[in-house]
C-alpha cells in the first residue's frame, strides 16, 4: 500500500524573478518529504499561465518518480511504461542516484501543463532496490510562465576554472564556439544568453554524473533560472571527455551535479591550437552538452538498438543507417568525421526542438 | 616555349593530389572507437582492436587531425600503458610547439607515470620553448624530483660594488 503525503512548502516563492522583455517568470518553492511504504507525494499547484515545472530531490536514498498524475487525476507517466525498454524519455525513472531531477512536460505530447493539482509520485529505494520508508526527500520545485513554445532564451553561467580565463587563445576560442552555438540554436527560436567570469575552481574539473561538492558550492553562486557550465583543463584528470552534462535533464538549483563541464585541452587537439574546425566542432560540443541538460538524449546510441523518444528521429538500426539517417543531428553520439574533416551537426527534429523549449529554464 | 612548360609544369604541381596514407582495418577502428563525443572508450578496449595498438595509436596520434579529441585519446592510451615502448616519440611531443596538446597531455599525466620516466619528460619540457607552460604544471607534481626540476630557482646573487660615500665639495 502506498500512502499520499502532501509536501509542506517551508518557503513559498523563495525567489520571482523576471527575465528578458516577454515577462517569463520562474518561480521556485522548496519543501521536503517522507516516504511511507517507499514513496511520498509531491504536489505541484499549477496556476493558468505556467506551462512546465521541475522537480529536484535530494534524499537519503536512491529518489526516481514512479508516477505523474494530472489534476482530472489520470496518469501520464508511469515508470514501468518506460524502464527496461530500448527508449529513453527521462533519467527521472530511474533510481540512479539520491538526486533526482524531473521536467514536465518532456515532449508536446505529453500532454500540456493544465491548471489544478499535479500529484508527483517518488519513490525511495536502496542499493537492491528496496522501497525504504521513512526516506526524508528534500524537494524543490520550479514552475515556469512562459507559453511561447517557439522562442525562449537560456541564461548559461560559464565560469572559467583556475588559470583558464586567462589564456588569450581559450577565450578566443570559447567566444567564438559561443557564437557557433547561438547559429545553431537560431533557427529554433532559441538564444544562449552568456555571460562568463573567472575563478580559482580547480582546472581538472570533476565528472558531473559522478557528483561533485565543488561544482554543488559552485553553483550555489548562481542564478536559479540559468544553466552552469565550468571550462577547464581536463576532466576526472583525462583528456577522455571533452564535455559532460551532470544529468538528463539537468536542475536549475544546485546540487553536486548541477552542471556542465568543458575541456579546452581535449577540443583543440594534438597541437594545442583551436584551428577553425576545432572551434565548429566546439560550439557544436557546447550546444550537444546542454541539449543533453535540457532533456535530450541520443537519438541513438551507439549500440544502435536504444533510441530516444522522439517519433521524428528514426529508429535505425545500424551505423551506416544511422550516419545517413541522423548523421547531421546535433544530439547525434558521434561526430562524423573522416581523419582531417567532420560535416557539420547542427540540426534538431520538431520534437526535440520542443524538448528544449519544454525545459524550464528556457524562458 | 620555355614559358609554356613552365605553365604546364605549375598546372602538374598545382594539381597534384595531396595522398593521404591510408588507415588499417585496424587503425580505423580504432579511430571509429575514439571519435566519439561523450564517455571515450577504455584503452582496453581499444588494445582488443589491434594486433599492434602501441605504434597504431601512435599512427591515430599523427595523421587523425579531426575530431580533435581522437589523437588526444590515443596519446593518453600510450601514456598510460605503452610509456616505455614510445618513450621517444613523447619526448618529442613535449619540446615541440606544434604538438603543444600532446605536451600538455604529457604534463598533466606525470603523477600517474614512474617518476624515472616522470623526470625524464618534466627535464625535456623545462628545458625546452614550452618551458613555463611546464614549470606551472609541474610545481605541485606528486613525484617530489620534479616538483624539485619545476620550483623557481632563487634569484642568483649578484656581487654588489660596495657603496661609497660622494662626499660633494
């Protein structure tokens, strides 16, 4: 049996802030909860103007959403519809880790956000996957106004990690990667907005998936209506990842994998100079990492027998398929390159274009 | 007459193919393993995809030029499992400016090298033009003979002439 308790908001509206002239507003309430028989109830008040919200949970055990019920009380997402299956809708299934971040709606399909009471079904589990009762589920929720499913801007924090922002040929590089990423994003009717600073943080940055208490401090600095993205050396102390999105999707508040992570080293290649095709392949990394913040996945893996959810992004089945029928993809695994010279990636289907004005930090 | 076979010899170089060497079955696998964007693969992973993955990663090293992470991949691999075997081509890559992303590869992996090898390669690239990209590196190594190699050296002392008195008249 699983018993229903309702998430007590301890500071209501700890932050309204407008952004950008299309008055979009982001709303964030914070509030915790405790499990009976392994789940408890989060309630998300929805008012007529807001059309997307996130949860974050922070608990004492692994935290996934079980069940999403809307206010006319059916069900629109059940985690046992999507487990198990070859494809990917949200990390928020699956209980990975104690931080959970969950944004509805996903896709255009999955139903428009309706005024009424949301009901959000979380659940605790242990290693072995246990339903543990008693769980104490810190919740933090966020609500978006912002209707416009065609234009929406991203605020992005970069932050330089030590000794980073101060190497010319970085910055340059970064600059103009940026300015590859807003052409990428422009036909979407989307805008990063950037704005970027220095900082002691360690230049071999941590891995995101694997949380991190330095980017959880870090982020705590930041706004709540917009992304972080840390620009270092290396990663996890390797060259191996050249960017690393903490989750898919990603929060909007702080926790300790609340970001996204850059190698410079890892993309200017063996010589250490970003050449024009390097800093392409840059901006395109950028817009890849946070497309994978925002909710999007893979629209294949590259065992080429997971997909993602978008009905408009084939289900191949084969690398040569694949390369042909998703090739110039943004969220594409891989680049497709030939030894000295990739194509560009730079498209989006409809349906991951309204992934990503879905999430609610686009606004 | 000479003019026109000088004209036709230019059209000969200008048109010219540039051959570029062609990958193994082995060595393109390899690169079709490390051209990914996200999670990199292991480097045993990639030992499973070659007969002779030290001298073919070295061959990734040099001729994969895009993704600009694949050569960088590769030379982590034969950092890490192949340091003796091509002890001399990373002496190479970290006194030579145009593989500047091979010698900060090098330098951020010394602590996790035997320090013989660690010292060997710091010496080169303090001694070398990348010098103070090193020396910032290497300060705080792990192996205390290269911290030693990359600490500032005290200011020599320079004989002062003693100071006299101008006694003005």
């Amino acid at each position: 049996m699983r018993a229903i308790l309702l998430l007590s908001l301890l500071g209501a509206c700890d932050l309204l802030k407008e952004v950008g002239d299309d008055s979009s507003t982001l709303l964030t309430e914070e509030g915790e909860v405790v499990t009976e028989s392994g789940v408890a109830t989060v309630e998300v008040d929805v008012d007529s103007v807001e059309t997307a919200f996130m949860i974050t949970a922070d608990g004492e055990h692994l935290v996934s959403v079980d069940e999403i019920i809307d206010p006319d009380g059916d069900t629109v997402l059940l985690w046992s519809d999507w487990t198990g299956t070859d494809t990917n809708l949200t990390s928020a299934i699956y209980p990975a880790s104690s931080e959970m971040v969950l944004n509805w709606p996903v896709r255009a399909e999955d139903a428009r956000v309706k005024p009424g009471k949301w009901r959000v079904v979380l659940s605790a589990v242990n290693s072995e996957g246990r339903y543990q009762s008693g769980s104490t589920i810190k919740v933090t929720v966020q609500t978006k106004d912002d209707n416009d499913f065609l234009n929406g801007r991203v605020n992005v924090r970069l932050v330089y990690a030590e000794g980073v922002g101060e190497i010319a040929a970085v910055r340059d590089a970064m600059d103009a990667g940026i300015e590859r990423w807003k052409e990428i994003w422009a036909p979407y009717g989307l805008t990063p907005v950037v704005t970027t600073e220095t900082s002691d943080f360690s230049a071999n940055l941590p891995y995101p998936g694997e949380g991190s208490e330095e980017i959880y401090d870090l982020v705590m600095d930041s706004y709540e209506d917009e992304l972080t993205m840390i620009v270092g050396e290396t990663i996890r102390g390797s060259t191996d990842y050249l960017g690393v999105a903490g989750a898919i999707p990603g929060t909007l508040t702080a926790n300790t994998r609340s970001a996204v992570v850059v190698s410079w080293l890892a993309s200017a290649g063996t010589d250490g100079v970003f050449q024009d095709t390097d800093i392409t392949i840059l901006g395109e990394t950028m817009a890849h990492e946070v497309g994978h913040y925002m909710g999007l996945f893979h629209p294949v893996e590259q065992s080429w027998r997971t997909w993602d959810a978008c009905d408009d992004t084939p289900d191949c089945t084969s690398e040569g398929a694949c390369v042909s029928a998703l090739g110039t993809n943004l969220m594409f695994p891989t680049p497709v390159c030939e030894f000295d010279g990739c194509i560009e990636q730079d498209q989006l289907s409809l349906v991951q274009e309204g992934i990503l004005h879905r999430y609610t930090g686009t606004l | 007459m000479i003019t026109t076979l000088l004209l036709l010899s230019g059209m000969a170089e200008a048109t010219t193919p540039i051959v570029r060497p062609k990958p193994t079955a082995e060595q393109r696998a390899l690169y079709d393993a490390l051209k990914v964007r996200d999670d990199g693969p292991s480097c045993e992973a990639l030992a499973a995809l070659s007969q002779d993955i030290a001298s073919d990663l070295i061959w990734i090293v040099d001729h994969a030029t895009q993704p600009p992470w694949a050569g960088i991949r590769a030379a982590r691999c034969i950092l890490s499992d192949h340091l003796e075997a091509k002890a001399t081509d990373i002496d190479a890559w970290v006194v030579d400016p145009s593989k500047k992303g091979l010698a900060l590869l090098t330098l951020s992996m010394l602590d996790e090298v035997p320090e013989p090898a660690a010292v060997r390669f710091a010496t080169l690239a303090l001694d070398g033009p990348l010098a103070d990209d090193a020396r910032s590196r290497l300060v705080d190594s792990v192996h205390p003979a290269v911290a030693n190699l990359a600490a500032p050296t005290a200011a020599p002392v320079v004989p002062q002439e003693p100071k006299t008195d101008v006694i003005e008249d």
